[in-house]
C-alpha cells in the first residue's frame, strides 16, 4: 500500500505556497503523523506529515518549487521494510532531558522550528544538544547555542527555499564579498503588500502623544493580583486595545474598507496585533476584540507570540482583520509611520516610553510620554476624523477609569 504526500488546502486567500524543506529523502522511514516537507505561505510555514508508517518512495517537487492545493508532493511506500537506510539518530524520540538551572529544555529535530533546523544544519549543530527556551528549539535558541561557541565552524547560514549563491572578490580578502539570496515567499508578499498600499490608498498619518502616568501607575498598582487571579501579566497592549476599540466606535469610518464604490462599514471588531517573527512580520488577529476582557486580549497576544516564535501559528488566525495596532516601541522607535495592511483604512503605531518634560496645570514636571501615530486612507477618512480619533485614544489613555466603563 502506498500513499501520496498532498498539499493540504491553505485557505481561502491562500492558493500557492512553496516547497521550502524536505525533513525526509527517499529510502527514509516514516512514521504516521510525523512531518516530511514544510511549505511555505505568505503568511505562515505549513508542516506536511505522513498519514502512513512507511517509506518515502519518491519526491515530485524539489525544494524552491511552488505548488498549489491537492498536488502530489511525494509518494509513501507503506513497506517500512524497504528502507534502504536507517531513520537517523536526531529523528527518534530521545530519551526525557533533565532540566537546566535554567528550565530549559534539550529537544530534538521533531521539536524545533523548521528555521532552527536548517540554521542548526549550516553550522553542523546537533540540534538535540540545543536548550530551548520555550516548547520548541527556536533560530535564537541556535543563534545563542552557537554564540556560546559550542558549535563547529560552518559556512553562512542557508537562505529558504535555495541556498544562497555568493558573488566574492577576485582575491577573496579584499571585504567587499557578496551575497545573493532568494526572497522567502512571505517576504515577497510583504513586499508587494507594501507597493500595493502605497499605491491604491491615499495614506497619510496623523501624529499624538500620550501622558502614560495614570496606566503606569495603574499597572502597577494592580499587577500581581491581576495575575495571581487570571494567570497572565496585565500590559499595555490590552490597554490600548479596548482604548482602539472605543475609538473605533466613536468614528466608525476608521473600521471599514472599500469594495469598488461603495464603503463596507464593520460593526465588529476584529483587532490585528503586529508581531516579528524570524520569518518576517505576521498580524494575528483578536476576533471579536469588544468582547474580550482584559486577561483574554494579554492571553491571546501572548499565546500568538509564543506561536509566531515557535513557527506554529495557523492561517486561520491571519486572516482578516478591520484594524492593525503595531508597537514599534519594543525595538525602541520613538517615531514612524506606519503603512495599512490592506484592505484595512487605518493602522495604529505606537512607540517607545520616555520620560520627557512637560506642562500639567501650569506646571513644568516629567512625566513618562509616548507618541502615537494614525495612518489613514484619505480616500473615505477625513483629516478631521483622524486626529479625532488619536484625541479619543489618548483621553481614554490617560483617564483607565473612563477606559474601563467604555469598554
């Protein structure tokens, strides 16, 4: 008996992906529900494993090849006798590794990231002697791993889905080496993405700031009860989450899009949260927004973090969207602008906390500011309703009882 290895369906946006990493070469034996190829989508890495123990026949698309749903990828003997090699050693399940003093924990191939293994591969790390820090080895895992000079002496790391081709001088010393390597799939998505933005919506952005004194001694104030009670730490993110949502209510013209000619108004709140990931910048999105509490929105970003990290958010949990909120603040931006994610008409950035002299009651003090960034499509938001909108964020802000009764 034998069985084909199929490109799963995707999603409904999603049609073509790409064949980044065969786990298996022909002649390896399989388990049943064990991983052997990752795709590629613009969104996420999709992980494709055998419905049968046996033996991978054959492979019909080489890595770097695009693919669409229902096409045969490869094909599974279901003779495991007809391996012509052993499964390898860093395939098997290990034996249950002791903890570090640091709770990490020492996992195999199975358990890391398809990025932590390729990089583990380029500089002939055993990815069994990685400590990972959460679930899954992850590329930082690697990176500190190697970096605590633990590993051999490589060649620089394979790009995906081809390795990179280097262009270097006629001497080879003169420092002035090149590097070609291939745009991952999400990376190109972004990419087009970002074109397509600037050139069909009408952006501009509108700037603010915020006295963060009242949240930050809120916060503090309330943080180990709130999570001895839910089980989460309380930050800033769903603050401004619900301060988005009220906003969103008071100019519903920010929580739309445009269909040929008309504007398709969103009576619900389907907030994106802007994560980085090591394959780029992914935007789960919180349904539903409105009707989550305070410890629903942190459980659900830091789940989704854990998630993009890990390489292991699904699809479904990037699509669609009515509204983004991206925080530069935690790479230390203290300005920017950000650009829409499409088909969306607005796009909330924050940015970094810095104490900073100000005027209160006729007073000169420091107090700990942030400014806040609205960009808009101009197209159906006028200028008005966007510094309208920054003005509410920043009242609700600035007063989390006022926040609290809104939401």
């Amino acid at each position: 008996m034998s069985s084909n290895i199929i490109v799963p369906e995707l999603s409904e946006s999603v049609v073509e992906a790409t064949v980044s990493e065969w786990l298996k070469k022909p002649g390896d034996a399989i388990e049943a529900g064990e991983a052997v190829v990752v795709l590629e989508t613009d969104k996420v890495s999709v992980e494709v494993t055998a419905e049968i123990d046996g033996v991978l026949e054959s492979i019909a698309h080489d890595e770097g090849v695009d693919v669409t749903a229902g096409e045969v990828l490869g094909v599974i003997s279901g003779d495991a006798s007809a391996a012509s090699t052993p499964v390898p050693a860093k395939e098997a399940t290990p034996e249950p590794a002791q903890a570090s003093s640091s709770a990490s924990t020492s996992s195999d191939s199975a358990t890391a990231t398809p990025v932590a293994r390729r990089v583990a591969d380029a500089h002939n790390v055993d990815i069994s002697k990685v400590n990972a820090t959460g679930e899954k080895v992850t590329k930082a895992d690697v990176e500190k791993h190697i970096s605590g000079g633990q590993s051999q002496p490589a060649p620089a790391s394979k790009p995906t889905p081809k390795p990179a081709t280097s262009t270097a001088s006629a001497n080879g010393t003169s420092g002035r080496d090149e590097e070609r390597v291939r745009m991952s799939r999400r990376r190109q998505t972004i990419a087009r993405r970002l074109i397509e933005a600037q050139s069909t919506a009408a952006m501009l952005t509108t700037f603010n700031e915020v006295d963060m004194k009242a949240i930050m001694d809120f916060r503090k104030r309330h943080k180990e009860d709130f999570k001895e009670k839910f089980g989460v730490s309380l930050g800033l993110s769903s603050f401004f989450v619900k301060a988005t949502i009220g906003a969103l209510k008071a100019f519903p013209s920010v929580n739309a899009e445009i269909q040929d000619r008309e504007i398709v108004l969103k009576h619900y709140y389907d907030i994106g949260i802007a994560i980085g990931s090591e394959e780029g910048l992914v935007v789960p999105v919180l349904r539903n927004a409105d009707r989550l509490s305070f410890a629903g929105i942190e459980s659900q970003i830091r789940e989704y973090a854990k998630q993009s990290q890990e390489g292991t958010l699904a699809i479904e949990s990037l699509m669609g969207g009515t509204f983004t909120i991206t925080n530069g603040g935690v790479f230390g931006s203290m300005m920017s602008t950000p650009i829409l994610n499409p088909p969306q008409v607005g796009i909330l950035g924050l940015h970094g906390i810095k104490d900073r002299p100000v005027v209160v009651d006729g007073e000169i003090t420091v107090r700990p500011m942030m400014y806040t960034a609205l960009t808009y499509d101009h197209r159906i938001v006028d200028g008005r309703e966007a510094v309208q909108f920054l003005v509410k964020i920043k009242d609700l802000i600035e007063d989390p009882e006022r926040l609290l009764i809104e939401a």
